[in-house]
C-alpha cells in the first residue's frame, strides 16, 4: 500500500475513515473501500475490540487499548456503501473520532462503533488483530 495524498483536503466530499477489521487491506470485505488508502493509524481514544465469530467490533472504553487501523480517504459513494455494510444506525452507528498517525499527528475521522452488547464476545488484543485469516 502507498500513501496517496492527492485529493482537496477541504473538500467537504471527501471523508477520512478508520478501519479496524475486515475493511483493512487483506481481509474479506476491503473490496468495499473504493477510497485511497492515507495512512496507518492507532486511535487517539481506547477502546474495547471484541469478536462476535465473523467480525471484530469496538465500544469505547476509558480503560481499554488504543486500536491500531488504516485510515482512507472515501467518497459520498463508498460511504454509503459503508453504511451499508456496517448497518449504521443499527449494528454500529458511524462517529468522528480522533486517531493519531505514525509520525505523532492527530485528526478526526469517521469510525464505526458498534451498538451491541460489549460484555458477549471474547476480547481481541487490538495490537494481534493484523491476520485476515483470523476471521
């Protein structure tokens, strides 16, 4: 993956979006993410990563773990897609939260947070979670 920085930062149609799980690159569903890979990422905020068999999910939790994603730049187009396949609203709800690159900076991007019970599924290490065979 390179870094592909050519796109209007203040273009108002163009989101910055952390993935986690299977929208990474190397997993299952990441022919969703028609956007242009930015950046590596870890979140500036904790959280608990979680499983539920078939994909990881993360609430925020003040006494988790940073989580370690990839950060791109999407169109309205494919984040209608997202929302899509993330069932936002209902099985994660979409929020702009603070992630911080490797180089120190942080900014805001859209993150999906999920809206189900935290206590179920077995705890991800958030730091192990790179295997797209783990799911």
């Amino acid at each position: 993956m390179e870094n592909n920085f050519d796109y209007d930062i203040n273009d108002k149609a163009y989101h910055k979006v952390f993935v986690y799980g299977t929208l990474k690159h190397g997993f299952h569903n990441h022919d969703v993410m028609s956007g242009r890979f930015l950046e590596l990422a870890t979140t500036a905020s904790t959280f608990d990563m979680r499983t539920n068999g078939s994909y990881p999910t993360v609430t925020e939790d003040p006494n988790g773990h940073k989580i370690r994603g990839e950060v791109y730049i999407c169109d309205g187009e494919t984040m209608a897609d997202l929302d899509r396949l993330e069932g936002n609203g209902s099985l994660y709800t979409r929020h702009v939260r603070g992630v911080t690159s490797e180089d120190g900076y942080t900014f805001p991007a859209w993150i999906y947070i999920y809206n189900g019970d935290a206590h179920g599924p077995a705890t991800i290490d958030p730091q192990e979670f790179t295997h797209a065979d783990q799911f």
